[in-house]
C-alpha cells in the first residue's frame, strides 16, 4: 500500500512536471507570436539601411533586416569596394586560366549556432524545396572526413599525430590558461605564455595550421579557441568535426545569399568604396554622412542606420600565376583605412593599429592547382589514403613554408569541367626561404610554389610527368589573413553596437563578441544578428555560444587528449 502511494505521488509529480512544461512551452509560442505581430505592425517609412562591404556579415545582416525586422529590401543598400561579393568567401577561375580560392573556410556542425540557423531559412540553389543549411549537411554526413595523413616530415612518412606530444610543462600551462581571465590577457602572446618544448608538439603543428595561429598570435584568441572548440581537441588528429560544403563558399554560401536578397529587392553597388564618415557633433555615435572614393557624398536622414565592416581579412590581397609571384602589396587596406579614419572621430570606435599595423606578422600565402585529369589527385590519394573530400588538411610539418594543402571533393567549383581538378594550399612563413626553391615564398611564381611542394613530397623525379597535366597554379599574397588573432588590449576590439550609438554599428572578425572566436563564419553571422537586433529593437534570442567547455563528459575526453 505503501509502494502504492508513493507510485501515485511520484505519478502525480511527473503529470504536474509535464503540465508546467507545457504551459511554459506555450506561454513561449505566444510570446513569439506577439512579438511577430509587434514587428509586422511596424511602419518604417522611408527609413533606409546601408551595409558597407559585401561580405558575408554585412549580407548575412541584410537577410535579417528581411527576415526578422520584416524591412523593405528596397530601403537596403550594400555597397562594396570589390567587383564582386563575397569578401573572404571566394572561389573563381575557369578551366582554362585556372581556379583559385584564397582560402577554404571550414565550418563546423556544433559551433555554428546562428550560421545554420540563417542559413536553414535561405533557400539552396542546388537541391530544391530545401535550405542551404540542409544542403551543406546533408553533403558533408554523406562525405565525411577523417584525415589519415594529418602530419608529414620531410621524409615522407606519416606521423601518429594521434600523439599530442605534451609533457607536464605544457600541460600546467594550458590548464593556467583556461583558467586565467580575459582581462589578464591583454597583449600577451603564446609564445609568452608557453615554453619552448610546446611548440615542438604535435597538437601544436596541427592547432596552428588549423586555425592559422602563430607563435605572436594572442594566447587570448587561443584560449577562445580551446574554450569554444574543445569538442575538436581530441580529434584534431582527423578533423572530424570540420563540416565541408559541396562547392567552395562562394558557389555554395554566397551565391544563395545573394539570389535570396535579390529576391527581395535589395541594391548592390560593386567597385565603390566608402571611405569616410560624418558623425553628429556631441558624444552620441550618430552618422549623418558617407563619404564615397568618387568624391560623392551621401547625406542620411535621422532615421537611416549604417552598419560598416571595420576590418576585413583579405582585404589589399594579390595574385600571381605560373609565370608571376603575387605582387607585393601598395595599397592600403580599405576596410582599415575607414576604421582608422572613424576612429580618430569618436571614442569606442576600437584601434585598427595592432590589427593592420605589422604586415611581417599577419601574412601568409596560399595557392590554388588547378590540373587537366586526376593523375596527380590520385597521386595524392594513394599517399594519403584519403579520397578527395576526405582529409582535410596535410601539413608537410619539416617545411620551411610551413606548407599544407587540401584535396576538396571534386568538382569544387560550378563551372568545373569533369576532366578538371584543383587543389589547395598554404604556407605559413612566407618570408622563409624554401627548402628546394632557394627563395622566399612570397617572391616565388605559382611554378616554384609547386615544385617546392612536389619536392617535400619526394616526387621530383616525375616533376616533367606532372607538369604535363597542370593549367595553371596560382598564388594568393595576403597580407592581413592572420589580423585578427593579432596580440591587442580588449579595447582594441568595438563592439558591435558602441555605446552611445543611435543608428550605426560594426561587424567583422575585428569586433568584440564575449566567448566567441574569431577567424569564422559564425563569429560574422553572429555580429550581423547582434547588430540588428540592437538597432531595430528585435526581442528574439540570438542563439548563445554552446558552453561545451562545462559538460563534464566533454572536459573528461580533453583531459584524456592531453595525456595521449
């Protein structure tokens, strides 16, 4: 009997827990519904947005004007200095000249949380009646990879890189480093922070070219990372937990974005730049005026909103091919030049100056193999024991470049023929001479930059075979690809809305996002949301970073990973 009440009271308890959640959940679907009511009931009249730079954040801010504040696409404006959008989500070429993409940007399933969330709502250009979001997942579950060849020395063999490689030092200093403070951060480099053996380590060769940290780099910026990313650090060694799209980021991201906000009628300018701006006198941050490179001047309304790109990675990148080295850089960056002219205006507009200012430490050079059939990819393949599509990144860790590369699932490009393949690489120290070109990198025709790497791959006798079959190879110079892990103070870094801002705010990898890291897509599409959301009094939730940092089975695994 006994048994009996306690079955009914425990039953009892369930029922009430159940109903409570219920009623929760619909008090939830309510308020959801009137604020969508709220929005839709708005009238902003005349009231126009501008987007200065077309990159990702600037569209992805674009697609939440429509989206979620239900803002007239007519009344947005992107502007961009290049002929063409996407900012540092590339990939162009033809079959005849060669492809290149400055660089691949890896996504990842668990730490994207508003990336898939917008992307869940823009329609795909490949796969019908569904989301890019679906599309990108629904390919990268079926071409899943897993890296067999992570690490490679100079004699060609493949190392156990499921090995970290830590010894006690290393591990006292990583562990002080994840419990260390932001605010004690400032200006300090990982290099300062770690002892010599650490950067001997195999999880250092393979976190580095991961992520593209250096030395100088910001242990801020790594400790973010190991925070937000330790899901990847026990498996670092295959790249598990990189998420490919099928094409390269401008097929496959852009391009949709792009037809979306066309659909709903938003207006591109291409090859104009904005070059200044006019703020009210007084200490609120509002902008009254934008200064164009043509000379013209665009005065805005009290009720206009600006949102400006303050920093952009690719930003002054050149381009080389067979014959020709990636000429050195003459121009300033154009997206720094704004944020430094802005910033000498009004206080908490951050400092550009540690991010754009020391060009020998932000820069590395990547390269794009585009070939006439399969034979060298096979060759590649029967080396590395991954297919194309499957392996991510190889580093060639006894370079003196620094050299790895990444055999993307074919094609990787809309245009690609069938009988065409490409790959692509990096090296990292660019001012290093090479091991068997004697020259430094950066000075090297996309030829040489081959040759090096086929030479560290032991396969220089077939190089005359092997050059039969290649169109083109080209380098891309960038000089500001690694700015933003750049050691700073936190003031360096604005926030997406300053304080005292009425109509304008900043989204870049160069603005202050609390736990989140830089140098990705979701760090972009996460300031777009942010800004919005702020300058057009949207009451939703912006999707919070994931704290995979406190679930006890994941802090169990990394333990384990830094004794393997």
């Amino acid at each position: 009997m006994k048994k009996r009440h306690i079955g009914l009271a425990t039953a009892g308890a369930l029922g009430a827990a159940y109903l409570a959640k219920k009623v929760a959940a619909e008090k939830k679907v309510e308020k959801v519904a009137e604020i969508e009511e709220e929005i839709n009931s708005r009238y902003y009249g005349d009231k126009q947005v501008y987007l200065i730079g077309g990159g990702i954040a600037t569209m992805a801010a674009a697609a939440y004007l429509i989206r979620d504040a239900n803002f007239s696409g007519k009344n947005i404006h992107v502007i961009e200095g290049m002929k063409i959008l996407g900012g540092s989500n590339d990939g162009i070429g033809t079959n005849e000249k060669g492809f290149v993409a400055r660089g691949g940007r890896m996504l990842n399933e668990e730490t994207y949380e508003n990336f898939w969330e917008l992307f869940n709502s823009i329609p795909s250009l490949e796969w019908p009646n569904h989301s890019v979001t679906e599309e990108i997942l629904n390919f990268d579950h079926l071409h899943p990879t897993h890296a067999q060849a992570r690490l490679v020395t100079k004699d060609q063999e493949i190392l156990d890189a499921h090995t970290m490689g830590f010894d006690n030092e290393d591990r006292l200093a990583m562990t002080k480093l994840l419990a260390a403070s932001e605010e004690s951060l400032d200006d300090v480099t990982i290099e300062e922070w770690f002892g010599p053996h650490f950067f001997e380590t195999n999880f250092w060769y393979m976190w580095q070219t991961t992520f593209a940290f250096q030395k100088w780099s910001s242990v801020f910026e790594l400790r973010r990372y190991m925070n937000r990313m330790i899901l990847e650090f026990s498996r670092i060694d295959t790249l598990e937990g990189v998420t490919r799209t099928a094409l390269n980021q401008y097929d496959s991201v852009i391009l949709p974005l792009k037809s979306f906000l066309e659909k709903h009628g938003v207006d591109f300018t291409l090859n104009e730049d904005v070059v200044d701006l006019d703020f009210k006198p007084g200490s609120e941050i509002t902008v009254t005026a934008m200064k164009l490179g043509n000379g013209e001047t665009i005065e805005l309304s009290e009720e206009d909103i600006v949102i400006m790109t303050n920093g952009t990675m690719t930003d002054s990148s050149t381009e080389g091919d067979w014959s020709t080295p990636a000429p050195a850089v003459t121009e300033e960056s154009r997206s720094a030049r704004l944020w430094r002219n802005i910033a000498k205006k009004k206080v908490g507009l951050g400092n550009p100056e540690p991010f754009f200012g020391n060009e020998t430490q932000t820069n590395w050079e990547s390269f794009t193999v585009t070939c006439h059939g399969d034979k060298l990819l096979k060759r590649i393949e029967e080396f590395s024991g991954n297919i194309p599509g499957s392996g991510a990144l190889m580093t060639l860790k006894d370079s003196s470049w620094l050299m790895s590369t990444v055999v993307a699932a074919q094609p990787h490009f809309k245009n690609q023929d069938p009988d065409t393949t490409i790959f692509w690489g990096y090296g990292i120290y660019t001012d290093k001479v090479g091991d068997y070109v004697k020259k430094p990198m950066r000075d090297c025709t996309g030829e040489e930059i081959l040759y090096e790497w086929i030479c560290q791959m032991g396969w220089q006798a077939d190089w005359d075979e092997i050059i039969k079959d290649v169109v083109n190879v080209i380098p891309a110079y960038m000089p500001y690809i690694d700015a933003q892990f750049q050691p700073r103070k936190m003031t360096h870094r604005p926030q997406v809305v300053p304080e005292n801002s009425t109509n304008f705010a900043m989204v870049s990898q160069f603005v202050e996002i609390p736990k989140d890291m830089v140098f990705t897509e979701e760090y972009s599409v996460r300031a777009a949301r942010i800004a919005v959301y702020k300058l057009f009094d949207i009451n939703k939730e912006i999707a919070p970073v994931t704290p995979y940092n406190r679930d006890p089975k994941v802090l169990a695994k990394a333990a384990q990973t830094m004794f393997r």
